[in-house]
C-alpha cells in the first residue's frame, strides 16, 4: 500500500493517521504546558495524547522537542488569526490596537492558549512566530507612515509585551474584572506612549473588533 500522496496531492490514509498522531500529542503537550506540568515523561504524555508510546519517536526526539512544537503551534495558530481580521486595515495604528485588543480578549476567550503564552511570556517577545514579529513590523509601518513618533521600534515592542503579559496576569488573577474594557484600556495607554493624542487612541480602540474573532481555534 502505498503511503505517499498520490497525483491528486491527497495524502495517503498512513500520512493521514500519521499526521492525526502529530497533532495529538501537540494537543496533548499543549493541555500539560497549560498545567504546568513540563517535568512529565514521555509515557504520560503518549497516554494523555491517547497513542503508542512507539508512535511518539516517529516524531519527536525528545519531549523538549515536542514542547517547542506545542509552542509554535499556539503562536503559529495566533499569528494566523490576527492575518486574517486585519488584512483589510489600512490604518497601521489601528491594525496594531486590533492586535492588541483582540490577543487582550485570548486571555479569557482561548485560557489554555492564554496560560501557554504567560508561562513563555519573556521568550515570545524575541520571538520570530505569532504576536511579536508582527507587532513590530506594525510599529515600524506605523512611524514610516507618521502615525507613531518613536525612535525605537524595538524598545517600544518591549513595552508593549511587558504591557500585554502584565494584563494577562492580571485578567488570569481577577476573574470578575472585564477583559474587553481592561484590553482597550491598556491599548489605548500603549497607543499614547506610541504617539497618538489621547483622544485619538480612544477613538481607535472604540472601533468595532471582527464578530468572529474567536470563531476558529
């Protein structure tokens, strides 16, 4: 049988299983990191995923391997959502706030997520996948395009993280404050130390977020 994808490109029913294997045992790394639980052996993990504990070497050498696949995966998945609900923005001062707003609403919306990004918090912001390469790339459209006064781009993304884990600590350690106002209220705070009049940051971080922000994990 053969188990290479065929003309059409469709993959095969091995690669198929082989790829659902994958993303179990992401999954499952994903729910451990979440729980604190990084010191667990292979075993528990290939139970947790609900797979042979054979079937975890034919993908990972190790489970810090498998860790940082779990890790990419979330930021990955993240970097692509914000694509998507700003690609139409033309604004770079407010594809930066919808950014921000939006992953200040993961923090109650997508918690297992949440708990991933502040567990890694420090190591993202130098990141090169999900949040932080396009931060900065939005800093920068924002002070080619006179919409941001800052000399460098690179501090002001290191305020801004501090900013957003600082926010999600706090969403995680008081669950009855309101994530949404907290969200726009720390982006407006941002947008000010980033340039814009004070009317102006609250004006943009007033304009409506996409409906199905959130509508795909």
């Amino acid at each position: 049988m053969s188990t290479m994808p065929d003309d059409s490109g469709v993959p095969s029913r091995l690669e198929r299983r082989k790829q659902r294997t994958r993303a179990a045992l992401i999954r499952a790394a994903q729910r451990l990191i979440a729980e604190g639980k990084l010191n667990v052996p292979v075993l528990e993990i290939t139970r947790a995923a609900d797979v042979g504990m054979g079937s975890f070497y034919n993908h990972f050498d190790s489970k810090e391997e498998l860790f940082e696949a779990a890790v990419a995966d979330v930021l990955d998945a993240h970097g692509a959502m914000l694509d998507r609900l700003t690609e139409s923005i033309d604004d770079p001062a407010e594809t930066f706030a919808t950014s921000f707003r939006l992953t200040g609403r993961l923090f109650r919306q997508r918690p297992q997520e949440s708990e991933i990004l502040l567990a890694h918090g420090p190591a993202l912001l130098s990141s090169e996948r999900g949040l932080a390469p396009r931060a900065l790339r939005d800093i920068k459209a924002g002070v080619h395009a006179g919409r941001f006064h800052l000399d460098d781009p690179a501090l002001a993304l290191a305020m801004a993280g501090g900013a957003l884990l600082g926010l999600g600590q706090l969403l995680r350690d008081d669950p009855d404050r309101d994530d949404a106002r907290a969200a726009d209220l720390v982006t407006e705070n941002v947008l000010q130390l980033f340039g814009l009049s004070a009317d102006e940051a609250r004006a943009v971080c007033r304009r409506p977020l996409p409906d199905d922000a959130f509508g795909h994990p």
